[in-house]
C-alpha cells in the first residue's frame, strides 16, 4: 500500500532527528540480505545503542538534504539502509564491520561523522579504532604504571630492611 504524502513527511522528519542525534551513520547497501539477517543485525545493533533502518531513497535524500549532507547521486541507485550510533561513534561501526564480514552481500557504501561525509575506506578505519572503554583501560594502564613501578620499588626497601633486621635478629640468637 503507498503511504500518503503525510505519512512520507513523518518518515523525513523522523529520519532527519536521528541524523541529527547520531553521533555516526554507516550507508549500506543491503542488496540480498536476508530478512533473518538483518532482524540479527538489527538485533546486535539495538545491544550497543545502535539502530538500523531500511529507507526508501527518496525519502532519504529528502531528510539528508534537509540536513545539509549531500552523498554521491549514483548510491541512491541501489537499495539502502542506514545505521545510527547514537551512544559510541564506533561500537557500532565496530559490530557492523564485523557482522558484513560473514555477510558478503552488506556493502558499506559510506557514512557521516557530524556533517562529514566519509567514503568506505575511513569507514572501515573508522571501524578498526578500539571503543571508548578500550581507551580508557589504556589511559588508566598507563597512568597505573609508573604508580605501580613506584609501590614495587618502595616494597622492595621494605622487604630489604625486613631480611637485615631479620638476619640481624637471628644473629643476635
């Protein structure tokens, strides 16, 4: 059944808020994925506060234009879904970078980060950056070395004092 004129200005509007709330958007083409896939897909992305939407491409060009973001002309030739991170710019790119890899028929045609576009190869660079969390494991791993290192060293003396007055102690014996 065709949707009403009404109903596509909804779906403009409701593409372009999570445009604007996305912190990054992935372009696929989903040309032969199965529905089963992408209800997988849809599935893992929801876990990470991801979503991922099959649009109609006129209705995507509308709430893109709407934006202010403009992507090649000849992509909106094939069958596109999108894909929104809204709380990690990269868990989500993450997830579907992997899930396209068991998936040969998902091509990443492109994304946004803000108002940049970004062809498929910083897409896939984009995926290949650890995640938030990863980062500030490392942060806290490198702060905690030198604190570490230090601890070690100060136990050490203490250790070496212990053995001498130890060793004095039992001499005295």
């Amino acid at each position: 059944m065709a949707k009403t004129r009404e109903q596509k200005e909804k779906l403009v509007k409701e593409y372009s808020e999570k445009i604007e709330k996305a912190k990054s958007i992935v372009v696929l083409d989903y040309k032969g994925l199965k529905v089963k896939d992408s209800e997988e897909l849809r599935g893992k992305l929801l876990d990470n506060g991801s979503e991922f939407i099959v649009t109609k491409n006129s209705l995507l060009k509308l709430a893109l234009k709407e934006r202010g973001i403009d992507i090649p002309e000849e992509y909106y030739t094939k069958p596109l879904a999108m894909t929104f991170s809204y709380q990690d710019e990269v868990i989500g790119v993450k997830e579907l970078d992997a899930f396209a890899k068991t998936h040969e028929e998902l091509e990443v045609i492109g994304g946004f980060m803000g108002d940049e576009y970004l062809e498929t190869n910083r897409v896939k660079a984009l995926a290949a950056l650890p995640s938030k969390e990863e980062l500030y494991a490392k942060v806290v791993g490198t702060i905690a070395a030198p604190l570490s290192g230090m601890v070690n060293v100060l136990s050490g003396n203490l250790r070496g004092l212990v053995s001498v007055l130890n060793q004095y102690n039992q001499n005295r014996s």
